[in-house]
C-alpha cells in the first residue's frame, strides 16, 4: 500500500473549515477525542465568533487534520472501505 501525506490548511478558510468540522463530528457524537489525551479537542473563539488560530493547541490541531484528511481522502485508506467488505459478506452467504 502507498502512504501520502495528509494536507494542512493553507489559508484560514480551509483552517476554519477543520475546526467546525471537527466541532460538528464532536456534536452528532462521531467523534470522542483522542483515547488518554484527556480529551483537550477545544476550539477557542474570539468575541466576533471568528476561531482563535493562536490559541488552538497542537492535539486539537492533529485531531482536525486527522479527521478532515481522512472524511475527504477515503480513497488513501483501502483498509477502512466498509462498502467492500459488506460485498465480500454477501458474496459468501
């Protein structure tokens, strides 16, 4: 299998785009933080409801990348295809 490297933000808007995805993820309960990290996955705000970039500590900012990279390049992780492993259930059955 061929590894590539997960894409950072380049601007704000794509930084911001990670923070509320993450913050939605966190809310319909699909994700629950980094297992022994504490769960420390916040997002600060400034008062105009713009997020804090200086403020965002660095597990929060893996935990962002991570999920981001991974909800928009499912096609790098072949291993986590669920769709392909229910055609290979059914073709057993």
């Amino acid at each position: 299998m061929k590894y590539s490297s997960m894409e950072t933000p380049k601007t704000r808007e794509e930084f911001e785009a990670r923070c509320f995805h993450l913050l939605n993820a966190i809310k319909l309960g699909r994700y629950h933080g980094i297992p022994g990290e504490g769960n420390k996955e916040q997002v600060p705000f400034l008062p105009n409801g713009r997020v804090d970039l200086a403020n965002i500590d660095t597990m929060t900012r893996l935990s962002m990348n991570s999920l981001y990279d991974f909800h928009y390049n499912r096609d790098n992780y072949p291993q986590f295809d669920l769709s392909e492993n229910d055609e290979n259930e059914e073709a057993t059955d």
